[in-house]
C-alpha cells in the first residue's frame, strides 16, 4: 500500500521544482497550479494503488522483467523434511501440504497450511536473482495443540523458487530453529485462496472438476 506521507512529499517535491523553474526562467514564480495541489495528491495515490494491488498483476505488466512475478493464490506442494518424531525415533514421508501466497507490487505474505500445524509469515518479499524471481520468508510455525508435545512452536526462514512466467511451478527450501531442514516442490496451483487445510484439500477437488 503506497504510504501517504511518501506521496505527499513527492508531490511538494515537484510542485517547489516548477515554481523554482518558472521564476528562474522568467523572472515570475508561477504558483496557479498549486491549488490543484490536493487532486494532484488525490490522483497520484489512486494511481499507485491501483497499481500495487492491482496493474501489476495484468499480463502486459508482467511481461517487463522488473515486475516480481505474479505467484498469487495457494499452491499444492509436497514437502519432504529431515525432521525425526522424538518419540518414535522415525523420520518423516514425505507430505502434502499448501502454500497460500497473498502478494502485491511490493509486499507478500506467505503462510504454509499441513494437517498439524500452520506456518505464517512475519517478513517476506519478491527478488530477482539473475533472471528468476524468488521468495524470501521467516516464518512462525504454530502446531495444533494435539502434537506440540513432540513439535513445539518453533521458527525459520524458507527461499523459494518461481519457476516460469507466467509461474507455473513454486521450487524451495526452508530450514527451523530446531537444526531441521526440508525441501518444498508445488504439483498444482489454484488462484483462490485458502484459510485452512480442509478448505485447501476442497479447493483443489473443486478446481479438479471446473480447471484453476
């Protein structure tokens, strides 16, 4: 969201640049359009929000290359991680679990949905390294209160890749304050969001008869 205050000044900013310039130039400080200062405010953080939230996200738009990659919606992904159940002593198969992005020009945020637990962002942004975009991401993981005997609360910090443009594939890893690590491959994708894991395991049925 474009911060009012940044825009205000951007605004005062240019109107003192023409004034400075016409009475530089012609000798008389031409300051008539400044009571066209408030629309000109108005009209500037319409036009950024539209395109923070919005624009950004059109296909000609993210046709140029500075323009993160549109990754919107939740992503069915299999997770594989090194974590061993202090009880059973047994490490884990690997498991489905969602990945629901909610993204605009300049912020995201990231929250990966399991069977146990949620995790949810506190700190994520869109980067492009060389020519691909990835997703930075710390994150606290908040199990159900069945399982936190054998998994506490914990945090971590996870990369991802956006593979294709428009995205098609989300590939990443991520790694926890308990010295555990584990890799994250999406196999579907739908543009809707889900709040929890029965929504998203619902989601997909529905999106399976009527496309994403």
């Amino acid at each position: 969201m474009p911060n009012p205050l940044a825009i205000r000044i951007v605004a005062i900013v240019v109107s003192l640049v023409f004034t400075i310039a016409s009475w530089i130039s012609t000798g008389n400080p031409e300051a008539t359009f400044l009571r066209f200062f408030s629309l000109a405010v108005f009209v500037a953080t319409l036009a950024f929000t539209v395109w923070e939230k919005w624009a950004w996200k059109t296909r000609p738009a993210q046709l140029i290359a500075t323009v993160p990659t549109n990754v919107n919606g939740t992503w069915r992904c299999i997770l594989t991680s090194s974590w061993v159940d202090p009880v059973t002593g047994q490490g884990i198969e690997p498991k489905k679990v969602y990945l629901v992005v909610r993204q605009s020009f300049s912020s995201a945020t990231i929250t990966l949905i399991s069977d146990e637990s949620r995790s949810r962002s506190s700190l994520a942004r869109s980067v492009r390294e060389d020519d691909s975009w990835v997703l930075h991401y710390i994150y606290t993981n908040d199990p159900g209160f069945s399982v936190r005997d054998r998994s506490p609360i914990h945090h971590g910090s996870g990369v991802v890749q956006v593979i294709g443009r428009p995205s098609f594939r989300l590939i990443g890893h991520y790694w926890t304050d308990r010295k555990t690590r584990g890799d994250l491959v999406s196999d579907d994708y739908s543009r809707r969001h889900a709040e929890d894991y029965a929504s998203a395991a619902g989601l997909f049925k529905r999106d399976c008869a009527g496309g994403v």
